[in-house]
C-alpha cells in the first residue's frame, strides 16, 4: 500500500486516538487532494517559515542549512514575491 493510502495507515498506526474520517480528511488536504472550503488559498513554504522558524533553527536542523538572511540575495522580498513587501 502506497501514497496517500500507505501514509494515512501509517499515520493512523501510531496515534492513540486515530479517527478515520478526520485523520484521512487532514491527509487529502495536505496532499492537495481533498476538499478545500477556500479554494483560492495557496500555501506558501517561505512565508510560513518566516513566520514560523524566522531565525532558522528549525531548516537549519532538517535540511541541513540555514535560509538567506531576508531573502535580499535571491532578490526577493519578505513576502515572497518579486517587488512586494
């Protein structure tokens, strides 16, 4: 049993309090696969670890490096589009 199938049982193996519907539910939504009541909402990795991880401890642990200091060097913003702040 493979992709979202294999890693929901997985998920649901190990929780104490494992709830099919609600588990597999949040598995189609972070797979991008389920229902989204805001479908124009989309999911931005660098604003979130720049809310989230802003001084990189957490990146710097998992992927093994620390981020660009603001962005500045990639000529982005904050905001992580080009021109935007």
């Amino acid at each position: 049993m493979g992709g979202l199938a294999g890693g929901a049982a997985w998920f649901a193996h190990w929780l104490l309090d494992a709830d099919i519907a609600d588990n597999w539910g949040n598995w189609q939504w972070v797979a991008g696969t389920g229902n989204n009541p805001r479908p124009n909402q989309r999911f931005n990795p660098e604003r979130q670890a720049t809310r989230f991880d802003p001084d990189g401890r957490y990146r710097e642990r998992y992927l093994g490096s620390r981020p660009e200091s603001g962005r500045q060097k990639s000529g982005r913003q904050k905001s992580g589009r080009p021109g935007s702040g």
